[in-house]
C-alpha cells in the first residue's frame, strides 16, 4: 500500500489514490442552498488535480439546520438539479463524489436559517441563540430528513455520503456530556447519548443503499466538540459498524499529535482495533506534505484527507506524484483565486489565522 495506489471501498467502488478532500466550509453555494457554479468549479478542479475522493462542504438536510450563509443545501427536492450536475463534474475529472450531511443544531443561525435553533437541549453558549430541546417529533423528522437527503444524493449520481458526527453539530451534540442534558432515552447513557447517530446511521443507509457510507467523529474533546471522550467513541465506532459504516473519517485536528487521554498513542491504531480492517480509515488534521500524509498510513489509515493543503494546491495529488514543490501558507488572494477559490471564500479564509497574506 502507497499513498498513490488505489483503494477499494466496495467492489465496484474505488478510490484512484489514498488522498481525499476533506469536506470544507466555503460559503460558496447560493442563497437557497443550491449549488453554484463557483462551487462546481471549486470541487472540478479538485478532481481533475488528482484527488481520489472529492466531498462536498457540510451540506444541511433541513433548512433549519443552515449554519452560515452559502451553505451547500440537500434539504429540498428542488437542489437534485444542482447536485447532479456537481457529481457529474466531480466524476468527469476521475474522482468519486461524496457530500458531507449536516445539521447544524445549537449552531445553527437563525439569521441565516430563518427558523429557530433547536438541539439536543436548550444548552445557553456565548454567541449562540439558546435552541430549545428538541422533542421526539423533532427527533423523528431529524432522522427522516437525513435519510432523505441520502436518498436525494443517490438520484444525484454520488458514489458516497457522509454523515458529520464531529466538531459539535448536532450528532456530536447528543453524544456529547456537555450539550446533552437530557433524561429521556436520548440522554444519560453512552447507548442513549448515541442512539441519534444510530438510528440515522441506519435510517440512510436503508434510504441509499447504493453510496458508500462514511461517518466522520471527533475522537475526544477539540474545539467545539466538548464533552467528547476518547473511549467512548472508540465503543461508538463499534457499534456504527454494527449499523453500516463503511468509512470512518478521524477529524483530528493535528494529525501528527497524540491522543490527550492516551499520551503514549496515536488515534487511529485505536480505532483500527475497535472497527477491524473491513472499515476503512481516513485520517485529516494538518497534513501538508507527503511525509505527513505517508505518517498518517503507517499508523493504520487507508487514506488521508487534506483541508488547507487542498484549497493552497488543488492539483496536490499531482504534484506529490510528480515531485513538485507544495504551496504553503500564508497565501496571497491572487493565489487562492488561481486555485478556484472565490472572492467570497477567500474572505472567510481570513479569518483562518496567517493562511491568507
């Protein structure tokens, strides 16, 4: 196994490399929630510099999940069109095409979303709208509404899907000790805090056979996924691969880094032992240059998924192959924009602390 050989994730269904673009949030889509041209160009060229995967940005199942503005929508039977046009062009350049499903939960906008927020309790946090809890009627639409989406996706012409289990959005957030307050059969225990990623782990894997199903997790605690412990989502990944997880994809933020609860050892062997070799792994967090991604594999991943290093290089595959030098940050706009990165990115990039020059 080498970073450029092909993976297979179902017969049928194979990855031309071991290198993926990782879902990113670029505000590029318009304002409905229907995928733009700029959007199509963006994830195009991705494709044709030799990604072997290529995945949609954290696309929203019901609009009252929209997180921010120029959010990529598979809420609607009216985004099918758009997005059937976007894994067309994904896959003319070689790649397989995947959107990433998501809700947004107590990060949610309601400027953005019009509607209010809810989540799996109303968890008060700084610069957030209190969500209410949702009841089980919410709970029942929220999981129908990500098979649905699953659903649209396989019409579209996608080879896979990915449900964000990460980053605390609304998945993270029932798993999570620190958002989900709850007592009912959806709160207290692991199995409790877990059945939501379950039951729709199931629920879209009935609704779209056809895709490949990935689940993306934070291991433990980063960021805005608190509450999150190591352990516990190791049995998680067990019991998703029970429920139909083919792909479990590691947000881990510095890839390079040791587990915080387990000094002395990297996530993914971890989680090699837990899911077994039937699941593939996928390792992102700061991986620029070919010796981190080749780190990644000799830890047990199949695969890598690049963010920053796939919005500096959109032909990075290309260039690891054929021993060309790796853009670095920070990045003039100019660049960024020679790498289809939109005017509108490019302002959201900036707030990324020295990636933009």
């Amino acid at each position: 196994m080498t970073l450029l050989s092909p993976l297979t994730l179902r017969p049928g269904v194979v990855s031309r490399n071991r290198v993926w673009l990782a879902p990113l949030t670029n505000m590029q889509s318009h304002p409905d929630g229907t995928c733009s041209e700029i959007e199509e160009t963006f994830l195009g060229m991705r494709s044709d510099g030799g990604f072997g995967l290529v995945e949609s940005c954290a696309a929203h199942v019901s609009q009252d999940g929209k997180a921010w503005p120029g959010e990529l929508g598979v809420h609607d039977d009216a985004m099918i069109p758009g997005l059937t046009k976007l894994a067309a062009r994904i896959r003319a350049g070689g790649a397989l095409a995947s959107v990433q499903l998501f809700h947004g939960g107590l990060r949610a906008d309601e400027s953005v979303s019009g509607m209010p927020t809810m989540s799996a309790s109303a968890y008060e946090e700084s610069g957030n709208a209190t969500p209410r809890a949702m009841s089980e009627d919410d709970i029942a639409r929220l999981i129908a509404d990500f098979a649905r989406a699953a659903k649209r996706c396989a019409l579209a012409g996608f080879d896979a899907i990915e449900l964000h289990g990460a980053h605390g959005y609304v998945l993270s957030q029932f798993q999570s000790t620190v958002y989900n307050q709850r007592t009912d059969r959806w709160g207290g225990s692991l199995p409790n805090r877990c059945r939501l990623i379950r039951e729709v782990t199931r629920a879209v894997k009935a609704a779209a056979p056809s895709l490949v199903l990935a689940i993306r997790l934070s291991p433990e605690d980063f960021g805005q996924a608190k509450g999150i412990d190591l352990d516990e989502t190791i049995e998680l990944s067990r019991w998703l691969k029970d429920d139909g997880m083919e792909v479990l994809h590691l947000s881990l933020w510095r890839s390079s880094q040791v587990t915080k609860k387990r000094p002395d050892t990297h996530a993914t062997p971890l989680f090699r032992d837990a899911v077994g070799k039937d699941v593939a792994i996928v390792a992102a967090g700061g991986i620029w240059t070919r010796e981190d991604a080749e780190q990644q594999l000799t830890h047990g991943a199949d695969a890598v998924a690049l963010g920053r290093a796939a919005i500096a290089n959109h032909d990075w595959p290309k260039r690891v192959a054929e021993g060309l030098e790796i853009a670095r940050s920070p990045l003039t706009p100019e660049h960024l924009m020679s790498q289809g990165v939109s005017e509108s990115f490019v302002g959201y990039l900036r707030k990324w602390k020295n990636f933009v020059a």
